[in-house]
C-alpha cells in the first residue's frame, strides 16, 4: 500500500469513529409507563404495536408497567409512581379511573388513555376536537350501539320482554349508556331490570332477583370490575338462564353467548399509534380524541347449544367469529 493511501485510509477511519460513536450515543431511549387496574393483556397488545413502529425494549424503549390488581384505591399511589420515572408517555389503561389517577399525578407528562367512557363529562379533557391539558386518547365505549345489542338478542330469541341490566351506578360511563339503553329498550317495548352488583355475593344475589322479576335478557355495562368478574357472570348466566349479549369478546371466550361491541385489540393497537405521535413531536392537546369505528360481532355456538338455542344463519353470516 503507498504512504499516500495509507495516510488517507487512516485519516479516513479517524473521522469516521467519531461519526459512529455519536450515532450509538444519539440514539434516543424513551421510556413509556402503563398504568393498569387490572390485568396486562391489553399492555402486551400496546407492546406488541409499539415494537411494530420500532419502539424496541431494550433497544430503544424502557416499558414500565404498573397494576392495581382490581384494586382502585391504589391507583393514585401508582400513578405518582410512574410520575417519578418521569416517563415520555403515560398511557392509562382500561377504564375511567387510570385516566383520573394519572390527570391527577400530572399536568405536564402526556397522557394517553385508552377506553374512557365519557371523557368530557368525568373532565379528562375539554372537548374531543382539541382535548387541551396533557391528556388524549380512545373514547373506547361507544353508547349508541345498546340498540343494536338489543337487536341481536331479540334475532337469538324474539320477543324477550324484561332484561337485566349489570351495571355500576357511580361508573361515568354508565351516566351516558344507560339512558342510551333506555331510548332503545322503550322503542323495543322492553323493560329494563337494573342490577348494581359489584362482588361475586352481590352478582348471586341480583341476578337472582332480576330473573324472578322476570327478566330472560342480560345486557352488561362493562367496566374494569365487570371484566374482571367475566367468569362469574358468565356462569350465573348460564345457571339462570339468562340470554345475554354482552359489549366484548372476553366475556365470549369466557363462556358468555354473544357480544357486539369495539374491537379492544385495535382500541389498544391505535393507543400506541397515538403514543407514536407524542414521542415524534405532536401535543397530545392537539391530537382529537377518537371513538371506535371497527366494532366486532362474536358468538358462541357451543354455549347455545347448552342453552337450547339455534342461531339463524342471517346471524351466524354476520359474525365476525363463531366458537364452536
């Protein structure tokens, strides 16, 4: 090799170990916290999307994540956690209550929330437009579909007269949904049972009475405590009798007939799509918070068959899957 190439090649791998060592040290780690009250199933679908637009745990991506455990009193503690890491993103997990623990851990760190019920009216954000604040996200349970889960019912077995409402009186979303249900049940001649039960006892108990009222109907207001006591409910529905549609697939998988309702998984794999934008720049004031336009209808064949039931075909061609 001639001195000349050698000089050249030398300075030449000089200026490039610079070069390299400041693209190792510019490569930027965010670090996301995820605030659930239960569960982490919906966490693995923000993780699996977030890997998709190249956010890498161990890579580039530090993910903290922080259950109650069903328990919402501990909430604000968690969420004043995760404050202390001081965190890029926040992202609250499903329900009203992870919104309002992290809004109130923080004004200034982004918030993405993921199935909040009635965002204006539990004042998580100003309007769904322009969201102000540090916080946005999913508006993920939509309150103008009870009509048509009252439909389907109805297509399963014609005229069911009295349902049973499972709800949460004190839960924002149930504000907004149930006078939904109400317009809808009136327009159907229909009578609406209200069970408020929050325990395994509580469930027993009510379903109990609403049957001997004589509901034949379930309909459920999903929140938090209500996907977490799925099981339960399932298997007094079937024991009761109780033809019941229910808002997601869970309660489906578990056992449960039917459900309409927004499809989670891409509730949750947009969540992280909004995330995305936070960490490229965008406020999260600005970002509109949005409704779920992908809704999914599912049923359970062998749950029908327990129950003495034969799905039309109309219905079963309407589907978008069918457990046999």
């Amino acid at each position: 090799m001639k001195r000349r190439d050698f000089i050249t090649l030398l300075l030449g791998g000089a200026a490039a170990w610079p070069l390299a060592a400041y693209a190792q040290q510019s490569t930027r780690h965010y670090r996301i916290a995820f605030l659930a009250l239960l569960g982490d199933l919906d966490a693995v679908i923000v993780r699996q999307r977030l890997a998709e637009l190249g956010y890498v745990e161990g890579k580039n991506l530090i993910f903290d994540f922080r259950s109650a455990e069903g328990q919402p009193e501990r909430l604000p503690q968690l969420a004043a956690e995760s404050v202390k890491t001081n965190p890029d993103v926040i992202i609250a997990g499903f329900g009203t209550a992870t919104a309002k623990a992290a809004q109130i851990a923080t004004a200034t760190i982004p918030v993405v929330f993921t199935t909040v019920g009635d965002p204006i009216g539990s004042g998580i954000v100003k309007g769904l437009g322009r969201p102000g604040g540090n916080l946005t996200g999913i508006h993920g349970q939509a309150t103008d579909i009870s009509g048509k889960r009252l439909q389907i019912l109805d297509d399963i077995v014609p005229d069911i007269r009295s349902i049973t409402v499972l709800l949460n009186q004190d839960a924002p979303f149930t504000a907004v949904a149930l006078p939904e249900l109400r317009i809808a049940a009136d327009a159907r001649g229909q009578r609406l049972e209200l069970c408020d039960a929050n325990t395994p006892v509580q469930l027993e108990s009510g379903l109990e009475a609403a049957v001997k009222a004589g509901a034949t109907g379930l309909i459920v207001l999903e929140t938090p405590v209500r996907l977490g006591l799925r099981r339960e409910i399932v298997e007094l529905a079937a024991k009761l009798r109780l033809l019941a549609v229910y808002t997601s697939r869970d309660f489906v998988v578990a056992g449960g007939l039917a459900s309409y309702g927004p499809d989670r998984r891409q509730l949750y794999r947009r969540a992280a799509e909004l995330v995305d934008k936070i960490l490229k720049g965008e406020k999260p004031s600005e970002i509109p918070v949005e409704q779920p336009t992908k809704f999914e209808l599912l049923i359970n064949l062998k749950t029908a068959a327990a129950l003495g039931l034969t799905i039309p075909d109309k219905l079963l061609a309407l589907a978008d899957e069918v457990i046999e």
